[in-house]
C-alpha cells in the first residue's frame, strides 16, 4: 500500500520542481531583458520598462521563494510512515473523495484511481486531520465517511 503513497509523493515532487523550472526560467528571461535593455532617446520610456521589468523580477522571486517553501514541507513527508491518524503524509480514502495530504497539485491519478493532492492548511485538510478510519466529516454541504487512511 505504501506503494501508492511513494508514487502520489513522487508526482508531488515533480509538480513542485516543474513549477520550479519555470519560476526560475522567467527570472532567467526577466535578467537577459534588464540587462539587454539600452537608454534610447526615450528616457522615461526606458526607465518605465525598467522599472517593470523589475516588479516582476521581484514578483518572480517571490513565488521563487514560495516554491522552496512548498518543496521544504513536502521534504518533511516520509512515505514509509503510517498511521491510523490523518497526517502530513496521509492517503486518506473516503465514501466521497480521495486525498493526499502534502501540497497543493491538483488531481493525481494512480492506477485509475483519482486522488486530490492538497495542502495541510486547505479547508477539507483542516477537517480530515486528526481523524481515523469511520470517523465522518461534514464539508460545505455534503457529508462523508473515511473509509481507509494510509
């Protein structure tokens, strides 16, 4: 069964380092247009494209530093853990849905079975935390029961 645990945590991973990759290759392509930028006979002109150039440097750092975040806490996940209590880490099976408590990254299907990847801190997580296997958990309007946690 960890099995399904060590792939969900693999596409996570991968989720987060493609992100990365991109963060990083906008700041690459933000640094080539600063530095490629030339004083015209247009001043304010070329110093209003500077100056955006630059907020969305400092805007690509920031989600920069929010991936390495991410990439940190999903660190912290170890795949052999198991538990009969929802955690950081858990694959938590209900009559409702199926979830991976690590990072936000959306649906993972794994053998044809969909999993939502969520983040601790979303509002269903804060919910199946703690919680054990026939435990029930009301969110918004619809009710379910937790079936399996691994």
């Amino acid at each position: 069964m960890s099995l399904i645990k060590e792939q969900l945590f693999t596409q996570c991973l991968a989720f987060i380092d493609n992100r990365l990759l991109t963060v990083k290759s906008t700041m690459q392509e933000l640094q080539e247009s600063l530095l490629s930028e030339t004083k015209s006979s247009a001043g304010d002109k070329h110093e209003t494209g500077r100056a955006m150039l630059q907020l969305e440097r400092e805007k690509a750092g920031n989600q920069l530093a929010e991936i390495l975040k991410i990439k940190e806490n999903l660190s912290k996940i170890n795949t052999n853990n198991t538990s009969e209590t929802i955690h950081l880490g858990s694959v938590v099976y209900t009559t409702q849905a199926n979830y991976y408590i690590a990072i936000s990254a959306g649906i993972i299907t794994i053998d044809n079975i969909n999993f939502y990847a969520i983040s601790p801190i979303t509002p269903i997580a804060k919910l199946l935390l703690a919680k054990t296997v026939n435990d029930t958990i009301t969110f918004r309007t619809t009710t379910f029961t937790i079936t399996n946690v691994i």
